[in-house]
C-alpha cells in the first residue's frame, strides 16, 4: 500500500517556541536602530562627556543590539533528537 503524500519524510513543523519570531524581531529592531533618519537626528554635531553623541548612540545600540540577540538565543529550548533514517521505500 502506498504512503499518502504527506506521511514521514524527515520533515517536522516548527516547534511553537516563537524563537523564529524573537529573531525575525531583533533584525526589524536593528533595521529601526541604524536607519540614517534615525542616525541623523544623533549626528546634529552634540556633545556627551566629550564624546560625540553619534558614536554613542551607534555604539550603545549595537550593545543593546547584541544584549537582546544573546538573551533571545540562551533562552531558546534546546534542539529536539534527532530523526531516525528513513525507511525504505515500499514499491
């Protein structure tokens, strides 16, 4: 008898851990953080400290950038087992 076309193959569903979502997130947030409109409002010419505001911001958001990717992948569930060989065909 054969298999319907949607049995066993090797392929699963995504597990519902939304990890791909937290990423998908973090990239969207960076593309905000470093669009030139918002980098151009920090590089008016200012001052912190001594340090200009521009590398301050470029610099703190890519840390923040870099916090948030590290906490979203630490807290991802670990991989599941892996599948066993597939069986051979029955012709």
């Amino acid at each position: 008898m054969a298999r319907p076309p949607h049995a066993h193959r090797g392929l699963r569903m995504a597990s519902p851990s939304g990890l791909t979502e937290r990423l998908g997130a973090a990239f969207l947030l960076g593309l905000v953080l470093f669009m030139p409109p918002l980098l151009a409002v920090f590089g008016q010419g200012g001052w912190l400290a001594g340090i200009p505001v521009a590398f301050l911001y470029l610099f703190g958001a890519w840390i923040a950038l870099t916090l948030v990717l590290a906490l979203i992948i630490e807290r991802a569930p670990p991989d599941p087992a892996p599948l066993p060989p597939d069986e051979p065909a029955e012709r």
